[in-house]
C-alpha cells in the first residue's frame, strides 16, 4: 500500500501521527482516516484544500473543516483546556491562516490560546498595548512574512520560549518567505527557535508540548 | 559610547544580558564586564577566542574559559542545578564545540545536562542505544553538521520539545551549515524548533527556559 | 527534423534511447516512437501527463501506461526477471510516484524490485522493520523529499550502494526538492551517491546497470 | 593612466568625487588625491585601512584619518554646521564603525548629526526612550546586522525619512549581510529604502543630500 | 478580529495607513476601508486586482480605480500640489505599471510628477535630451527591470536623492527582478537608495516625504 | 505616452529596433508597430504568444508569425543572404524553439543559417559527424538545457567564435536553466561567450553581427 | 569522551569505519586510530593535511601518507587486487588531488585502478582515445571541475554506472564546485550518479562496492 | 602523468594551448611549458601569481612577466598587429587588473587595442567622450564590477560585438561578482555577450578571434 500508518506515535511522542494533506488524494486521505479511526486516534489533516475537506466531512461524521487554517479535524471526546495559556501573535492580516492553523492545532491538543492579530512592528503601539498578555503566556507564537521583525521585538518583552513562524506573505524580495525566515533564524534575542515558513502546524504542536509540560 | 547595556533584561526576560564577544575588542569587552558587574549581575560572554578571553580572565577575579565552548563566564555564586535535565545530543566528533557551548550555557542557568556526543545516524545503533536517557530529557538539543539528520530521527523518539541546531561542519555542498540548517527546517517529525547555524548559545538558552517552567 | 534518434545506443550504452516526454508534442513523440519501433526496439517515456499518453497508447497497440509513475511502456516480449532484485524505499506517500517511476523503469529493464514505501525516518521503527529486505538487496533506492534524510539511514544499514533520490515534496524552505538534495549529498554514510530532484528514472536506470552486473 | 578623474562632478552632482580606498595602492591613491587637491577640492577617502592611510596621512598636511570609520578626510575649509540634524542610530556595538563610516561623510559635508548607538529591537526601551530625538532629525540612518529589523521600527516611529544600512555583522544565516539587507528591503514601513551592505559612506551622502535640501 | 487598523498612523508618521490590498480579501478590505472612513482618514489601497476593485468602486463613492498602477483611492478634498516636483523615470515600456503606482501614490500625497518613461540605456539619448527636467526636480524615482542600470546613469546627471525602483520585468537570469535590486544596490553613483522589487509604492510615499521637506 | 520609439538606433546600431513581445498589450505592440512602420523600418516582434500574434498579423499585411520561434517579422524586402553561414546546434528537441529564435532573427537580418538539432553530447557521435560544418562556419550558436554540455564540447571542435545559448528545458535543480548558465560561463574551452538563459534572439543578433564583419 | 568510534561498521556495512579527518586535532585522530588499531581494524583517514599527518605516520608504524590524496592508511596485510577494474578520468590537472583521493580509497579496499587524468572535453580527442579503457572498466570515477561536463560525455560512451565528482576547481561563478555539482545533477546521460563537490573518498569507497559485487 | 598538453589546439582551433596558471605548481608549470617549448609553440600563462613567475622567468630566457595582468608570455617572433583593433573599456580603476589580461591576451595574438580605462557610467561625460574610438574598434571589450552597467551603455553607442566581462571587483550585495555578471546577462542591449567574473583572458581569446576574421 502506499501507506504506513504510525499507529505507534502515540505511545511514543504522545501524540497521534498528524495527516499532511497536501499533495494526498481524497482516496489516499480517506485510507488513512480509516486506519486512524480504527485505532481510536483522534484526527487532524493539515494543509487541505476546501475542495478535498468536503467529501471526507461529509463521510467522517462529527469532523470539521477549519477553513481559514484549512485543517480538518475530528475529535472523539473535546479534550479539557489547560490552564496555562498560548499566546499567538501576528503581524498582517495576511499572516492570520498561518496563526489560524497553530491556533486550531494548539486547541485539537487541549490548549487555551489567546491570540494577537495585526500587530506588527510597524505601529509598534499595537503590540506594546498587548505586553501584559504577552508576559503572561506559558508560551509564545509569533507569525509574520516580510522582514520578520516581530519575533524578535516579542521575544525582548516576555520571559518565554518564543516559537517563530516565517510566512511566505510578502512579495519581490521576500522571496517566498525566505527573507522572513532568515530574519528570524538572526534574531539577536535569545529564547527564539524557528520553524518552517508558512507552518503553523509545527509551532501549534512543540507550543501545546512545550505549554503542557508538567 | 559604543554601548548601551540592557541591565534591565535580567527582570524583563529572567536571564541578565550575554555578550557576543565576536567582532568586539578587548577595551570594549571590558567596558561591558565592568557596567554588569557593577550592577551586581552574573557575565557570559560567548564566541570568544582564546587571545582575547586570556586578559580578561587575568584581570577578572573568579571568571572561568571554557576553551572547547569558546565561553567566558562569571558567576558570584553557582546555581543549585534542576532537577530535570537536558539532554544534548551531537552527531560527530566536530560538532562537539557547538554542543559544548550549549551545555555550558544551559549550565551557568543551573541546568542539569547530560552529553550524548558523536552519535549520528550513519550508525543508528549509537543514538539508539540511548533512548532511555533521551526519553527521559525534559528537552533535547541535537546539534549536527553535514546531513543534519539526527534531530528528525531523535524527534521521531522522544515526547519532548527537541531545539535543532545545525553546524557548519561539512564542506562542499554543506554551504557552510546551510543545508544542515535547512534540512532541519524540514523535518518531517513534530516537535523539533531550529536555531541560526553554531547557535549553541541560543539552544541552551532557550532549553533552560523550557527545563525550568515551573 | 527536430530528432536525430540515438538508435546506436543500445549497442553503446547496453540500453536503447529513452524518451524524455516532457516539453514534447504528442506529435513529437509519435515520430520518435515510430523510429525508435522500425528498429525494433523497445519503448519507455517518462514524465508523460495522462492526456499525452492517451492518443499514444490508442495508437500504440501494446502500449501500457503507468498512471501515477508517469511512464508509458512498449515492450516486445517481457524480460526474464533477474534473481537479485532491487529495494525501493520512500519516505512518505507523496514521494510515492517517484519511487514507482523508479520501479516501472527497473522493471522495464527486467529487474525484480522490492518496494517498502512510507517508511520515513519520524517513525523509524517503519524502516528499521525492513532491516532483513534492504540488506538482501543487491542496491538500495531511497527516496525522500523534505528533509531528505531516509537515505543516510539506509545506507548505515547496508552493505550494498544506495542511490539517493531528492523529491520535491515539501513546502517553504524545501525549495522543490533543493534541500533533500543537499542533505542527501552531505551525507555522512558511506556508499551512497545522489540523482536529479525527482529523477526516478534515472534512480531507477542505474540501479538496474548496478543489479545486472555479471 | 589607470583612473579618470571626475573634477566635474562638484558642479554636476553637487559634491565632489570622493575615493573608494578599497583596492587601490598607495601610488594609486596619492595620484588621485594630487590630481583633486590641484583642482582645489575637498578630499574623502572611504574603506582605507591603517596601514596605507598611514603614508597619505603623512604626505598630506591637514589630512586626518578617521579609525574606526576608515575614512580619510582632507578639508581646506571646515564647512558651516547644518541647523537640522540627521540622527544615526545602530543596533549593536558591532555595528558602530559603519555608523562612524556614516557620520564622518555627514558630517565632511556639513551636517550637524546625532548618534544613538548600540540600540537594538531586542531591547525595544533603549531606542524608544530616543524618540524625541528621532522626531526631531530631519533624515534618519538607521544600521543593522543579523535581522535587520531596527529601521522598520525607528520608520514606525518617525515623520522623516529613513535610510536603512545592513551591516555584515552576525554569523551562520546572516550570510555576510545578505539577510539584514533583505529585512530591510521588505520592510512593512513605509518612508525607508537602503543601501548596500557596511555601506556607511553611501548612507551618509543621501542624507546630507535630504538634510540640506532647501 | 483580522485587522488592527493603525488610526494614530497619521498623527506619528505624518500619512494615514495605506492598505496593502494583495493576499487580502475584498469583504476585509471593505471592513478596513470602513473603518478608515469612519475616523475621516483618506484611503489608498495598493495591489489591488481589477477584479476585487470593482465591488469596491461601487460601494464606496468617490473611489477612483487606477488601473495601470492597480490602485484605489478615496479622496475627501484634492490636495494642492507642491510648486517643486518629483520627476519618475522608467527604463521601458513594460515597466511602466510600477511608475504609474509610484506617480498615483505621489500624487495622492500632493505632489507634482514629471514622467519620463521607455528611456532606459541601451538608447542613451532618451534620457539624457531630459537632462534639464531631471536637474529640476527635487526628487527623482528610476524604475527599471532586467540589468537596472538606468538608476545609476540618473544619479551620475542630477544633484537630488535618487530612488531607486527594481521591477520583475525580464526573464531568465533576471531571477523575477532579483538582477535589477542587486544592481541598484551595487551602484557606483552617490545619492541611490533602494525599494522592493516592484514597490512603486514605497517609492512615490518616500519620494513624497522628501519633496515636501520644509 | 507608454513608448519612446528608438528610430536613431538603425544608425547608431546598424540595425533597427526590434520589440520585446512580452508583458506589452496588443494595443502597446500596435502602436510601436505603427510608429516603426511610419520610419520605413523594417519589424521584429520577439517573445510573442500565438494569441497576440493572431491580430497583429491580420492588421500588418506582410508580416508573417514564425511559431516555434515565437517571433513575428515584417519585412519591406527580403535581404539578400550572407555568403558565409552561421550555424545553429542545439543539443535536445526541447530545445529547438530557442535556436529557432536564434535562426528567424538571423535569416531577418539577412545571414544564410545551418542548423544541427538534437545533436547533445550524451550521443557524441550526433554531433562529431557534424564537425565538418561546424568548421566551416564563421560563427557558430551552440543551445542547451540541462548540464549546458555542448557549446564545450563544440567550441572544443572549430576555429570560429561560440555564442553559448542555456535553455530553462529541464527539471530539478536545472533550476529554470541557471545550471545550464553557469555550466557555459565556466566552461574550459575558449573562444566562448554567453547570453541570457532562452535568449534565441540575442544570438542571432550577436550571430549576424560577427558574421557580417565585412 | 568526544568521539564513539563504530566498530561494528565492518560487520554491517561491509568496511570498516573511516576517520574525516577535516576539523579533528591530532589528538583527537591519534585516540580514534588506536581505538580501530585494538580492534584489529585497518585504518583510512581522508582529508589529513600533510602537517598533521607528520606525527601520526611517525608514532604508527606501517602507516603511509598520501600527500596528493592528502590520505593516511595503515593497513595490516595488503588487500589482493580485484581482477575487473575502476576506471578514474579527470578534466584537468588541478582536478588530480580528487582523483587521487578516489584512487587510493579504492585501492586500500583492494581494487585494481586505471587513471585517465587531464583529459577534458574541450580537447575531446583526449578522452576519446580513451574510448576502449573506458569501456572495460566496471565502473568509471568521472571527475571534473568548472563546467563539469566530463561525466555526462563518459557515461555516453560506456555500459557501466558513472560515478561523478564536481571539484572546487575554478573561479567566479564555479562557486566554490557548485557549478559543475550541478551540471552533473543535469546529465541528460544515463547511468550517472553524483557525490559532494571533492568528495573523491565517496567515489572511490562507491565504486569498490559495485566494482565488488560477487 | 598530471598532464596530457593539447598540442593539436593550434591546427584544431587556430591558436595553441594556454596554461591556466591558477591551482598549478611550479613544477607542473614547468614541465608544461617544456612541452609546449618542444613543439615550438608560443606560451601564455595565466593567472600566474609574482610568486611562482618569477623562477618561471629565470629559466626560460625570451619569457615576460605581466605583473598588473598576472600573465607570462614567452613569443618566439613577435607577431605582426592587425590594422583593425579592439576597444577594451573599463569602469574603475580597480578594474584595470582584468582588462590588462584582456589586453596582454589580445596582444599576444597580434591584435592592436585601444584601452579606454576608468569611464564608467556614475560619470557618463569620460565614456561619451570616446564614443568616436568605440565607433572605429571592430570589436569592443566592456569590464565592470559593481553594477555591471557600463556594457550595457557601450553596446548602445556602437555597431561592434562587445563583450562583457564582470569583475569581483565591489563589497556587500556585489557577491564576488555575480551581480555584475547577472546584470551583464540581462543587458536590454543587443549585440553583448557575457564570459566568466573576473575572466580577461578569454575576452581578450574571443575579440581576437573576432578582430581576425577575413
Ligand atoms: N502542515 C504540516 N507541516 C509539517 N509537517 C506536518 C504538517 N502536517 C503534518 N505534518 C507531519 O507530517 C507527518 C505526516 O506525513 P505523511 O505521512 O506524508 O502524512 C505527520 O507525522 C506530521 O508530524
Ligand atoms: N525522466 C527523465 N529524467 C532524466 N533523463 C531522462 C528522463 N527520461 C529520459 N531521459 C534521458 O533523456 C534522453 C532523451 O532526451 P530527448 O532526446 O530530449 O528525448 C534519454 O536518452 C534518456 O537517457
Ligand atoms: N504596495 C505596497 N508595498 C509595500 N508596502 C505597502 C504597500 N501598500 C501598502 N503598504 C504598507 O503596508 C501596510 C498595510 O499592510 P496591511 O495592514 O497588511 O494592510 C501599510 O501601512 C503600508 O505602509
Ligand atoms: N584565465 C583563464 N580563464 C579561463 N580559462 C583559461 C584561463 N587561462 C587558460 N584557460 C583555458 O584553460 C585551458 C588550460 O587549462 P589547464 O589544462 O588546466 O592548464 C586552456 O586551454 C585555456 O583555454
Ligand atoms: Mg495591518
Ligand atoms: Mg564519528
Ligand atoms: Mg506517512
Ligand atoms: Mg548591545
Ligand atoms: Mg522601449
Ligand atoms: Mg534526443
Ligand atoms: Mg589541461
Ligand atoms: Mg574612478
């Protein structure tokens, strides 16, 4: 077959394996649900297409399909919020599916998330109105494509690990994201790691571990 | 003057400011030791050469070189150590100094560390056969140069967050850490964050921030 | 003519020309197909679309095409099968068509081919479960995409060559294929060398010269 | 002979020509300059190192050389002071010759400057406790290394326009510069545009150019 | 919400906020121009596709759609024009969308603009029979794609800052306007600073901040 | 208006402007058509698509649309042709619009042409059984995709001078044909020189330039 | 300790673990070649420079050094030489450091080699006397630097697989090998695979294990 | 041995082979000048540094060392120069190095050249001013580094090939020469071609060619 599901991840890094939808067919993607759902894991596909989500939530009943973070989730029983928070910030209004996509990853794991959006550095005030929120988070995300400043002036105001996410927002030298990236990978504040451009899955899931450590 | 130190950030983001000792002179090092130490707070300097840290370590009381880590550090009384620990995971013999000036900095926060060096996953059994310890890290840093594999497969084994840290070691189409760096940034497994290329400081800086959430 | 048809290939290469399908008119193709059968040989395009290949193998009568290898086949009279055989490993199910264009093509040349797909090293219990198939292989193709590190796995399992096929699968800072390419390049195991992004064919043609040697 | 002497330049562009030291030899250089000082004109050369500024300094009286900047200077008459300032800010110690190389051109056409060195986003409090000072200037240089993300806040903050100079310093990803620069040009301010990595010189120029603007 | 409109804008940096219209959608942008009208502010809205305007045209009265230049505007009252003015050059005809976002945004803001437009160096007589109206203007903007030479010839012929445009018109190695931005960051002439590649945008808001200097 | 017809250049260049094809309207290239048409000079319109060619020839009588070439020509007379021939090599058949660019615009500029097509250096012998013509050519055009082999391997073979013509034919990391670039810039043979990837034009143009050396 | 040698390597891999020597200190070489040497194990280090390999080669008797492959092997009983035989070709005398590097790889595992040096394509007459050595060989090393071109001409010519090595050789826009890694990537050759830029140790440990397929 | 001398060049392609000095030893130079010297050729060195030239030039009596070229020649009778000639331009004096190893190159083969040195385009009246020189040579050589734009303003002004050379000659954004190279490549002129950063001596190869055709 043409997949291998790993039924073990659970067990292992104590989380159920994730479904990367893109470049999946519905055939493939309905597969793997099955083999998923036959084992009790709860479920969640990322980066699919509204094209792609409608028959299988049409199939797999109690699923839905998050459309601005184009994830499509299905959960057996809610899981219980924690109390300690995820704050997720960003930069544009262009970079919202990006932090909409660690915001429904960080909540499918049990997270509650506070979110700052358009707050980029640019009017400066916006995210300074927000630093009490900010220093009260277990963790931050911040989001933003362009130069990929914020990262770095979030990551000077809180005691936090920060986890930035590059989005290929942008156009001309921003070079898909790359530039946003780069900016960040530089940043000359410490407690800043780095994921991929455009994945807000990836930062989703290490804040949930990170938020949830005991 | 050249210099505006951040006396503040020891309140603002719970650790005093660090110098990065690369591309300052030894007057200006000194100035910088000298404005911290007068506010009474703990020093590191980091990528500091040998040349330089040797008049600095004369004239410094009680400061200590760490030659493999190319670290200074200062310290008026030595941290109780967590309870917890870090586990650093490196793939080759030359990427100990990287790992090295992880685990120095993750130390001087009070960190509990255990090395896991020369381990990469051309010879999988050798990270294999430390999978307990790793399990049992409550945050892992795998630095590697080359291929920058080991972070994905030491990813793939834990429930911890696990912070990326490429080198420059390689040569060729290593482009100077570059690859490694991007190969990290692609990982296939969660819960993996990557800091810039022989960021060994970053790494141990942001593992204690995790290591001692409370 | 817009082809000068390299039909003394066989004799010098031990293999007749092999048409690139891509950038070529169905019109293009026709005639190459048509020199290639007046002189008796046998015919394989690769990288043909589905609606290119369907006047051809209408036209064509014992003409198959292999839908997701994207790889049309004419062949006279089926090749024994060798005793040795191939193993093709892939990484995840989206490099699912790169590693069948290498298997269609090795087939093609009358290799026996063992395939172990998805088995990417995030849950490396899936490869290391393969152990006793990859190390009877007479060479090993492994394909990955994103962080490309599936083949320096392999190849500290084994004693035989792999060859190592980047994919384009990924996102961000996977840049089509570029980065699997370069992990796979740097890689710290022995034995292993590197083809095109997405090259299955290519994979696929020397590991079947590499499994054919008397 | 080797160079061409651009003595129209004063009365074409406003500004005499001014010499890249870089590359050139001493004999180079001293013909040059003896080709200017003969057509009575003011004297800059920029990236000089000590050691051939040492001689010129020598051979011509009244000529200074500025260390940290790396600028020769030779004025007949020292120009009048701007009433408007330019104000030059940097992010790190490390960026301060650049800053220098900024202000001492400034500074050779007449204008009044002000420093605010060492003031980077990591810690936002020593540059926005400057914004007085920042709204006063009429033109506003503002140099970075690593992320390059202090002139898309100082252009947040301010009415004036702002010259943003990317500096190589940083390490791994900063790749010489080239990530600070991209930063800057992809800045999500408005009212900034920049200029080649370390250049100092051409930063200083524009602004005395829109500082004495009447 | 998804928009944190940056009211105070106008107060701080002396223009309104600007909507960047790419990537947004037309139901966001009507609620940021609503919310722009509502506190009496002018509205500018770049990157904006035929297709999105229209709705927008007609919902909003007054709106003015500039389509070479892809731009919205909402005026309350026509600014007077400054008596100095910025003269925009461009290097061929196809680089005209990006002069024509550059002279809209200019003169949004008030300012006279003299065009000179398909006069790039390979005809160097076009652009020098323009010598005089270069000279006179305060500020002059050159826009070219492919090599980018025409703003270094600019900046060699007049007295006043020189604004430097890249566009991504060309093909091949011109690497989507990657040559041209490289270029014009490499110039030889003084007084050139440098934009995004096609921000037309940026350089009529930063071209208008400089022409009306009091 | 959008065009500054160059008509000097017939003078100035011994050849009269031709147009750029891409990126202009139909509206903009019938404009251009006219003014040129009015000056008696003679037309070509390079990188045209079938669609916008459809129009222009109906309303230009005379004027014919080369398909593969992609280039429309107007021409009052037909030139006499050259005596000595440029040839054309190309190495694969996805390569042949570019040299058929090269050869429509070197026949419209009256040079007798020769082409080898399909003759790439994986097939030696193609092109060695050409070496005749090769060396009876007074410039030679040599075209390539992928590795960009064959303007080498020809430049190896003949006396005359080699334009070298990269392709984007390829996948992979012949990343749009800046491999194939690369490839012909470092190439170990003389007597070579390089344009623009797919740049069929500016060969012929170079071509005839050198072949009509008088 | 700072290195876990892999001893089992022989066992799964077929050949014993070989030390990189880049990077390592003599002291750090001199533990891991004791620690081999109490295995029993025959010992490669690649990479060595001539000043550290002085006092190696004088405290293990039996040791050589290898200055053009700057390579030091100690081996305990020489290996009998393989009947069939690896054919090593290179484009220049600059690329013979690399080729020798091969060489010696493949003769301490006990293959018999014959080198073809200096015969590069732009004197195709060189490699093509060649033709029949080439052809008898059971596999070829294709070694090349600037334009890379040697490889894809080799591997047209024979049956066997191509192992090609891109060489830092060159200037400008070789960077660095960059260049000819990826013209070899491009092949439009069959039977071709590609190893790190200088990375002749790769090609020749590659080659002895197909060389010794049974 | 190392080297396999192509004394056939001379017949093949009308002029002998040339030693690439760069990378070679003295005693490779030497042993491959004694082979050229035994088949009563002409010999030109290239990139030869002061070093390895100077016992070059003691023991081959008649040999010239070009120190400002960095090339050595050794002539048996010096040849006759041709009535036509060739323009070599250059934009700075840092340039000079590479457009004398075009001159000493061309000279070699017997061509007259006129230099035009130090006339780049921040200072367009110098180059202007030989425009009726560029207008006579049959061939014209442009050399810039920065930008690169002076072949694009000399092809405009001529009927002549010129041939762009890039040099490596800038700082920043210049990359080692790739900007200028690029910027050469997508010159809006016609009639340019582009070799290698940095490469006088096959500009100085090709214009003789073309200055020498009959
Ligand atoms: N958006 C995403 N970005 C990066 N990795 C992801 C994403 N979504 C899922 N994954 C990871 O990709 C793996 C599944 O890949 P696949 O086997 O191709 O479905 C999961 O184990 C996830 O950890
Ligand atoms: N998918 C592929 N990738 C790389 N090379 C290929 C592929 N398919 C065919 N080829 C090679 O391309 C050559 C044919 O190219 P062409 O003459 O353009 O049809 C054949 O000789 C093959 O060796
Ligand atoms: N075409 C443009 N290019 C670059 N920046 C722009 C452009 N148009 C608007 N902006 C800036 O982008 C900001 C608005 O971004 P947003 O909040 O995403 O609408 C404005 O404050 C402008 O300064
Ligand atoms: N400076 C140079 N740049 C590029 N190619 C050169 C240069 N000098 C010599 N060559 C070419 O390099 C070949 C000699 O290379 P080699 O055999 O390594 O000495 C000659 O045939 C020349 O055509
Ligand atoms: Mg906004
Ligand atoms: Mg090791
Ligand atoms: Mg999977
Ligand atoms: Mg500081
Ligand atoms: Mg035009
Ligand atoms: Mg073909
Ligand atoms: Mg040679
Ligand atoms: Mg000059």
């Amino acid at each position: 077959g043409h997949s291998r599901v790993d039924h073990d991840r659970l067990d292992r890094n104590g989380a159920a394996e994730v479904i990367f939808g893109q470049g999946k067919t519905v055939d493939q993607l309905r597969d793997i649900m099955n083999s998923l759902s036959q084992h009790g894991q709860d479920i969640l596909v990322s980066r699919l297409t509204e094209e792609k989500a409608e028959p299988l939530v049409k199939e797999f009943p109690g699923s839905v399909y998050h459309e601005t973070a184009r994830i499509l989730t299905l959960q057996h029983t809610k899981p219980e919020l924690t109390k300690t928070f995820i704050c997720i910030a960003c930069a544009g209004t262009s970079d919202v599916p990006v932090a909409e996509e660690a915001r429904i990853t960080a909540e499918f794991y049990g997270n509650s998330v506070k979110p700052i959006y358009d707050a980029g550095v640019a009017g400066l005030h916006r995210i300074l109105a927000e630093t009490e929120v900010l220093r009260q988070a277990r963790v931050v995300i911040a989001v933003a494509g362009m130069e990929g400043a914020l990262p770095s002036v979030v990551a000077g105001l809180v005691k936090a690990p920060v986890i930035a996410v590059p989005t290929s927002v942008g156009y001309g030298a921003s070079f898909g994201g790359a530039t946003a990236l780069l900016a960040m990978l530089n940043s000359c504040a410490s407690g800043l790691s780095v994921v991929n451009i455009d994945n807000g899955f990836g930062a989703g899931y290490l804040a949930s571990m990170i938020n949830k450590i005991a």
